[in-house]
C-alpha cells in the first residue's frame, strides 16, 4: 500500500452558524485518484478551500506528508507541493496561453525583487526555466498549436486543460481538481479523462471533485462521498455506487427503497 499523501482529520468549517464540514476524516495516497463525490452544497469546495489556506479551518487538522500545514496561506502551501484548479476556470483571460503557464511556474522562482529589477544572471535563469516549463506542459496538455492564442477566446475544454496546465506548472505532488470537466460537452470529456490519467501516469496525486457519474466512478481508485458536510462512505467506486446511503443523497429516499 501507498504511504499517505494527504491526511484530513475532524475537519469542520463553520459559517456564522452554519457548518458546512462536519468532522470529515480522509487520507489520499501517494499515486492515486481520489474522487470526492456529493450532491450540490454538501462541501466538497470547502474542504479544498480549507486545505489549499483560502479558508481556516474552524477544528481539525490537515497534514501534508505528515507536515500539519492547518491554516498555512495559499502560496506557502502551494510551495510545499499541493496545486488546485477551481469550479470556475480561472485563466489569465488576457494573455496568451503560453504567458499563463509561464506565470504559473514563477512559483518556484527564487530570485529577489532586486533581481527581477536589475535582470541580474539568476533572474534570467529563473526565466528561462519558466519557459521550459511552459514548452514542457504546452506539449503535455496539447495546447501546442494554441500557443499564441489569447486564453479568453479558447474552448472551455481548453480552457480546462490550461488552468490544469498552469498548475502543473507548480511541480506540485498533490494536484486538487474542482469539476474539472464542468461545462464541457460529452464529446470533450474524453480529452480531459485522459489528461488526468496521464497526470497519474508522470506520479501526480490526484485529488478531484466530481459531479459527472460516470467520470466519478471510472476515473478515481477510491471515492469518498459527502452528504451536509458529513462523510457517509468511502472505497472502491463499484462498492460506492451500490451503497444505498449514496443513492439516497443523490435520488433521494423513495428511489433508495
């Protein structure tokens, strides 16, 4: 078995008076998809937004290789190796494609403010690695031939593999994707399904939200399903899918019986 990537424990995100993580308990391992599954508002964004520092938590702990980074800011998070795409694809709809993925690397850039203004030698390695970076995750994700092409008049599909584009682009261990084929027709579905199994393939983790049935139970090693902030099954997809508290959250208790 795997060693444990990503441990979750007793996690609970409270708004005002309403919580909307309630204790939830999961660990992802090392070279794995793991599927985070549930009907609309159960809080599967919340516990990525809790991990990845955009929220703190209100109890619990998250630990990242047995590092707890619990309410750790989002670049120095993303720095120990754990990128995210978001529901809404957000690109830098202005730029090329090439420029997005090139800003998605700086992460890792460590040249000073006092390098970037004088353009000292450091600095413009840092910027040619960028670069190759760019090239590199240009040709992973078959954006190649778009380039040049300004980000914001791309297909959404594309859209969806530059913004997983530009956080490969961090070098992360751990890559959290939120619906990553949300608004995209059934034809391109298959393009981004073989994007993640890639992903997987280069020794990526994977963590994903996923609303499309069929991509949530044929893509991931295990799923994990959240019902009003609560965990109410975890394992195998098949073993999932036939759990009659998961037909309940999806179809409710008339169809579950």
């Amino acid at each position: 078995m795997n060693p444990v990537l990503l441990e979750v424990k007793e996690l609970c995100k409270d708004f005002g008076g309403l919580r909307a993580v309630d204790g939830v308990d999961f660990q992802v391992r090392e070279g794995e998809i793991f599927s985070i599954m549930g009907p609309n508002g159960s809080g599967k964004t919340t516990i990525f937004n809790v991990i990845t520092g955009f929220y703190p938590a209100t109890e619990g702990r998250v630990f990242f290789r047995g590092e707890d980074i619990t309410n750790l800011k989002p670049h120095t998070v993303a720095r120990k190796g754990i990128a995210r795409t978001f529901q809404l694809t957000a690109v830098f709809s202005r730029d090329t494609v090439f420029d997005n993925l090139v800003v998605g690397h700086r992460l890792r850039v460590k040249a000073g403010l006092l390098g970037t203004v004088f353009g000292g030698r450091q600095t413009r390695r840092e910027e040619s690695k960028c670069r190759e970076k760019a090239e590199e995750i240009l040709e992973f994700t078959g954006l190649t031939r778009d380039r040049s092409r300004i980000a914001g008049t791309l297909t959404q599909e594309a859209q969806k593999r530059l913004s997983i584009g530009m956080a490969l682009a961090t070098d992360p261990q751990l890559l959290l994707l939120d619906e990553p084929t949300g608004g995209v027709n059934f034809k391109e579905i298959s393009n981004l399904v073989s994007l993640i199994e890639k992903i997987k393939k280069q020794g990526v983790t994977v963590c994903l939200i996923e609303h499309k049935m069929k991509v949530a139970m044929e893509l991931p090693d295990r799923v994990m399903v959240l019902n009003y902030g609560r965990k109410i099954t975890e394992g195998a997809p098949l073993e999932v899918s036939q759990d009659q508290r998961v037909i309940e959250a999806y179809l409710g208790k008339s169809y579950a019986a």
